[in-house]
C-alpha cells in the first residue's frame, strides 16, 4: 500500500510537471504567433533629392532639402532601429543614387529607389521630404500616402496625428499624392513633408537638433500606433 502511495505522488508530479510544460509552450506559442507579423518590421526610409538634384533650399540658411532630408533620415533611422525596427535606407550620403552616364539622371535616381524597396522585403516606405512655396506664409507639416493605398493613408493619418501634438502648424488631415516613391510599389508608404524650407521661422525650428528629433520621435510613434490598429 505505501509502494502504491509513492507511486501515486510520482504520477502526480509527473502530470504536473507536463501540464506545466505543455502551458509554457502554448503561452510562449501563442505569444510569437501573435507577434510574428510586426515582430520585426522593414521600414525602408528615403531621404528625398540628392547629388546635382538639392531639392527646396533653405530661405535663410541656405541649407538644401537633400541635406536636411539625410539629416532627418538619420535620426529618424536611429529612432526605429531604438525600437527593434529594421531599417533599409536608400542612401546614406549626399549623393544621388543615379549612374553618371545616365541620359535621364532623374529617372535613373527614382528607378534604383525602387529597386531598393523591392529588394528590401520592406513592410513599409516613409519618403523624407521638406517644403517649399513662394507664399512665404505657408507652413506646417504635411503626411502624403500612394494613389488609392488604403493601408497607405491610415499610416498617413497615424504620422499626421503623432506630427500634430508636437507641431501647432502641423496639417489637418493627410493628402493623397502622385509621387513616383509611393506608387512604384503596393506597400503602405508616406511621404513625410516636415515643413516649409520657405518660412524663416519654420526653417529655424527644422534646422535644430531638437525639433528634428522630436518630429522624428512622432513619425516613429506613429508607425507604431499604425501597427496597433
Ligand atoms: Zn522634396
């Protein structure tokens, strides 16, 4: 009888113990299948313009657009990847990505962006762009996504909103676009104007180190919030 008692514990434990293991799988199973998706997305970010094409310059400082859009592409890089997101650029100097010999510079330059993002197994495309308008007036930030993208324009809206609470001027509400950079591929992509090279005090604020990270905080939040929905 006591032989049978021991063994019965044993049972006991032995049950336990599977019951035990098989909940940690199911619980660590279900967390990485609920997780798969977004564990680890592909952002690609383009910093717009580059090489003989400057882009909007700086009505002030003179700065040119393809050398605030690296800027703003490099700290919004180092942002997401802070978060465990992976990011492809599509380039990561003041040079444009066109050959030297092409006859059409421009065309060469956009067709290897597209390439990199084919290329990537990109998630998604934010396109880094500041504006311009003879209007000296015109500013705030405006989020642009592709011709007809559904998903395009509700990662759009979740930039344009997380843009808002750090700038006043920010845009209400975000803009279908006919940009080359969104329509070459289905992915859900935006292209990010961050604001007005053209408004002395909006160039003064995108110029500095501050503002830049905190407009580059609320695009990454903004992706985020996008994944949550
Ligand atoms: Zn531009």
């Amino acid at each position: 009888m006591k032989f049978f008692v021991i063994k019965k514990r044993h049972l006991c434990f032995v049950l336990c113990a599977i019951l035990v293991l098989v909940g940690l799988g199911v619980y660590f199973g279900l967390t990485a299948q609920a997780y798969q998706p977004n564990l680890s997305p592909t952002v690609v970010i383009d910093a717009g313009h580059g090489g003989t094409d400057g882009g909007a310059v700086g009505r002030k400082t003179g700065i040119t657009e393809s050398e605030i859009n690296l800027q703003y592409a490099q700290t919004l890089k180092e942002v997401l990847q802070n978060l465990g997101i992976n990011v492809v650029m599509t380039r990561t100097d003041l040079n444009g990505l066109y050959s030297p010999f092409a006859s059409n510079k421009k065309k060469d330059d956009m067709e290897k962006r597209k390439r990199i993002i084919e290329e990537s197994g990109a998630d998604l495309v934010v396109s880094v762009h500041m504006n311009a308008f003879p209007l000296s007036s015109s500013r705030g930030a405006q989020v642009f996504y592709g011709l007809n993208n559904q998903r395009g324009e509700a990662l759009a809206a979740s930039v344009q909103t997380r843009l808002q609470d750090v700038s006043a001027y920010a845009k209400e509400g975000v803009k279908e676009g006919d940009f080359y950079i969104l329509n070459c591929t289905s992915l859900p992509g935006i292209l990010v104007e961050f604001g007005f090279l053209s408004n002395a005090e909006e160039e003064a604020l995108l110029v500095s180190e501050d503002y830049r990270k905190q407009m580059c905080d609320a695009v990454a939040l903004g992706i985020l919030n996008f994944y949550e929905m």
